[in-house]
C-alpha cells in the first residue's frame, strides 16, 4: 500500500464523520479489525463491534478536522485531527495499520483529558 491510498484512507475516514455515514467506516475496516479509542481502554474486536462504538459519535454530530500532515510509514499513516462536538473539542492523534488489502486491521486513537476542551 503506497502513501496515496493511505492518506486517501485519512480523507474518507475523515468524510464519514462529515456525512455521518457508517457504510464509510465499515468499508475502511477488516473484518478482524481492532479499535483502542483511547488507547488504554477496552479495545473493540470486530467489525460489528467497531460499527457500534463509531453509530454514537456519528449520531452525535461529531466532526473531524485534520490539524496537521499525516505521517506515512511501514504499513501505517498516524494523523493529527480535532474532534468538534457540539459541547466539547478533542485534539487527537490516530495510528491506522493497514494490511495487504488496504484495511485498516487496528487503530489506536491517541487523546487523554488534557486534550478535552469544554464548551
């Protein structure tokens, strides 16, 4: 998998939350995927799982914006972004590691309280 298609990954992940479209996120991910958001927490196993946990933040209204260049390497891209809520504000980074196919087999979201903004 070459840069492009990484950063192409980037962008739709970035359009499902605009369009709030599910079918996006599960087009994005492995069937065996795993998701760690944040990383420290119970990570979810599976597509299904994965779809479930990402139905509440689209729900929400969530918004993405990229704050930064995604950095491409090995199998990987990892992407500054800020999640825009409508009471709160997260800057995040994520790691997406991609596998022969071009989906994304784990993703680990990189945020702590220190990153929450409220208001």
């Amino acid at each position: 998998m070459d840069a492009k298609q990484k950063l192409a990954a980037v962008d739709r992940y970035v359009e499902a939350f605009e369009k709030g479209d599910l079918d996006i996120i599960r087009s994005l991910y492995a069937d065996n995927a795993v998701v760690e958001d944040p990383v420290g927490t119970d990570p979810h196993h599976g597509l299904e799982a994965i779809c479930k946990f990402y139905e509440g933040a689209l729900g929400a209204g969530i918004k993405l914006t990229l704050s930064g260049t995604p950095r491409c390497a090995g199998n990987a891209v990892a992407f500054p972004f800020r999640v825009n809520g409508p009471s709160m504000s997260i800057e995040v980074i994520d790691v997406f590691e991609f596998n022969d196919e071009g989906k994304v087999v784990k993703m680990k979201a990189y945020w702590g309280p220190e990153n929450v903004e409220q208001g």
